[in-house]
C-alpha cells in the first residue's frame, strides 16, 4: 500500500484527482488534501507520505517553494500542471515525474507504478528539481539560430525554422518560404541545443517547431503535417508526448 497526500489550491482539482486514485489505483491511500503550500509544510512532515501530487502555481508560494522547504523529507513527487509546452519538454529532460491537467487515468496509473517501484530505493533528487527551475526560468534563451556550414555559420531567426531532418551526419533545416539549408551539425546536436524552446524530436529523423505544425493525424503513431507542406511521420514511442506538447496549457 501507497500513501499519498494531494497538495492544489483548487478544491475541486484535489477531489476529483482523489476519485481518479480511489477508482484506478486502489493500491494509494490518500491520507489527506492541502490546499496551500504553509499546510502542506505542515501535514507532509507529520504524516510522512511515500508520494505528493503537488499542483505548481498555487495563491502564495508554489510547488517549487514547498520543496525547496522540505529538502531532508523522503517522498516522491509527481507533478500535476497545465504547464505550457515549455514546462513539459523541462520535466521530460530532467526525468521529474508530471500529470498534464486535466488528468489522463492511464497516465496517472503509470505514473504511480513508476513511484512504486523507486519507493524506499531513492530519495528525491534535489539536482533535478534544481535543473528543472532553472530550465522553467530560462524558456527562450536562444533567439538565433547558428547553423553551421562548409563556409561558416548562418544565423537564423528561430520562428523561420519549420523543421530539421537527419541527412547521414549533416542536417537538412527547412526554413519558411522554402528555403532550405544544409548543416555539418547533427540532429542529435540541434535537439539538445533546442531543449528549452518549441522543437521536438518527432522521429529518429525529424526535429519539428511545434509552432509550425498544421494537422496531427492519427495512426500508430501518426503524421504530422507541417506549414510547408511536408508531412511527417510520428514515432509510435513519441506520440503521447507530442500530443501532450500540443494540448491547451
């Protein structure tokens, strides 16, 4: 059996999040709602529960503020946000657990077997959350971006970028107005130079601005058709994140 405390400002989120627990994960024990960072300080040290679901933007003081007060407790957390997609590709690179609101029951039933097997293996890793405020402070760092060529570097506003396709060791970067480039960096090299903007790594082959993306179509893992006109493949592993990035926040 799992203990749990629910930490939202809103009543009505914490209940109905409690439901979604009593009625798929019947392993959790919810021990109690908070609804405020000064009495979840309070209750989770007395109660010592093995998970939190901390709801971030709370009336004076967030989720991130509780946790920086409650450093030496052992517990696990999982997020509960209707971040924008900023926020989510930030929790995915530092491996922190989240539930995008409104909350999917498959996902909250895998998120607490993740929970139940690292419980009593782990603590909560304070880098991580460390690198995850930071990325949340720092969205858009970058504003040009530099590709490089056989002649130099070429820099770009990153809103003109479309998408970025592997070619071997090079990279094709498809711009608007068809324009098109080709750079002796890989995709590998690009995503992680995109980390904290509005790219995401559709498919080993694809890097796509989620901002330019038209139409998602549904299949195993789908397609996606871009701005350009190009239509693209979405792996099957990364559909559930990518419709994630592209719900309202």
């Amino acid at each position: 059996m799992l203990t749990a405390i629910i930490v939202d400002d809103e009543v009505s989120g914490a209940k109905g999040l409690e439901r979604l627990l009593n009625k798929y994960c019947p392993e959790v024990r919810v021990l109690t709602l908070v609804h405020s960072v000064d009495e979840a300080e309070q209750k989770i040290p007395a109660l010592s529960p093995d998970m939190v679901f901390l709801d971030i933007e709370m009336p004076f003081g967030s989720g991130f503020d509780l946790l920086n007060r409650l450093q030496n407790n052992r517990f696990e957390v999982i997020f509960t946000t209707a971040y924008s997609q900023y926020a989510i590709k930030a929790f995915k690179h530092n491996a922190i657990d989240y539930l995008l609101k409104p909350i999917d029951p498959d996902e909250l039933v895998e998120a607490v077997k993740r929970c139940e097997e690292k419980k009593g293996k782990e603590i909560m890793d304070f880098k991580k959350l460390e690198n995850l405020f930071s990325s949340l402070a720092k969205p858009h760092k970058i504003q040009k971006l530099p590709i490089h060529t056989q002649e130099g570097i070429i820099y770009f506003d990153i809103d003109n970028v479309v998408r970025l396709q592997a070619y071997g060791n090079y990279t094709i970067i498809y711009l608007t107005e068809g324009k098109k480039i080709t750079s002796s960096k890989t995709l590998k090299e690009y995503e992680e130079m995109f980390s904290n903007r509005e790219f995401f790594r559709i498919h080993k082959t694809s890097l796509v601005n989620l901002l330019h993306i038209k139409q998602y179509h549904k299949g195993d893992g789908g397609e996606v058709l871009m701005s350009d006109g190009a239509l693209l493949e979405v792996s099957r592993y990364k559909k559930g994140e990518l419709l994630a990035l592209l719900s309202p926040s």
